[in-house]
C-alpha cells in the first residue's frame, strides 16, 4: 500500500527508560490494537528499533495515522509520572539520524511533536501548552528539528 505521508509525529513512550521493544509490543497487545502505536522505537542505548513497515498505518494519533509515520523514544516522564524530557544523548543522536533518513524518503512531510497536533483553542496561530491533550513527546520537536 503506498500511503500520502504528510506528517513524522515524534512521540514519547511515558514509560521507563529501560522498556524494551518486546515490552512495548505486548503493551500494544494487552490494548488489543492490531498494530503498534509506532512505527520505530529509539531505546536508551540508541537502538532503533522497527515495529511496523511505513506502508502499514501505526497507532500514534488519532485522526493522522493514515498520513503519519509515528517515532517514539522511551522515557519522557520522571519518577513521579510527570513529563520530562529525559532523553539520553545517545537517543537524541539515534532519533536525528532516523528522522534524516525518514525525511529523505518523505521530503514533504512536516516533522514534529504529538503535543503539536492538539487543538489551536483561542486560535492564535500558536498550540500553547496550557492547550495540549499530551505533553508528547515533553520537547519541542518542531524547534530541535527544523534544520532536517
């Protein structure tokens, strides 16, 4: 199937930060979805970890997934189950070189956060925090990786 991908969402997992793979994969099976929420995972140590093929459509975000490649990184919240922005050095390495080889293959697709989908309420131009449905992915996506 070859799918119009307009979008590369970068998600967090709001998990630990040693979930592995496998954990991931059977949470997405406890949900009882079909297919993950991710395309690719980005471990601690810098894996990168393929969960789906981008010709299949992943769980990521609602109403998007059909249009989105969907990248995630574990972590993204602290020991108090709050978000964070906890990714290792070796992640964020790991997640640029994704997204460069992501961005090559779909040149027009717009690179940014699960927080950037959410709803423009007052209507300013802007999605403000205060009007985000998740801090996902508990950084600016859109800013760390304009220059990819």
């Amino acid at each position: 199937m070859k799918r119009n991908i307009k979008y590369i969402a970068v998600h967090c997992t709001a998990g630990s930060q040693q979930q592995t793979a496998d954990d991931l994969m059977r949470e997405f099976r406890r949900k009882g979805w079909r297919n993950p929420g991710y395309h690719y995972l980005v471990t601690a140590d810098g894996m990168i970890h393929r969960l789906l093929d981008v010709a299949e459509i992943s769980n990521g975000v609602r109403g998007y997934n059909s249009i989105t490649v969907n990248v995630a990184y574990t972590g993204g919240i602290d020991a108090k189950g709050r978000p964070c922005d906890n990714r290792t050095d070796e992640q964020k390495w790991a997640l640029r070189l994704l997204l460069k080889g992501l961005r090559e293959k779909f040149p027009k697709a717009v690179i940014q956060g699960h927080r950037d989908f959410s709803p423009d309420l007052n209507r300013n131009g802007r999605i403000e925090p205060n009007e985000y449905i998740k801090a996902c992915p508990c950084f600016d996506a859109k800013q760390e990786y304009k220059d990819i």
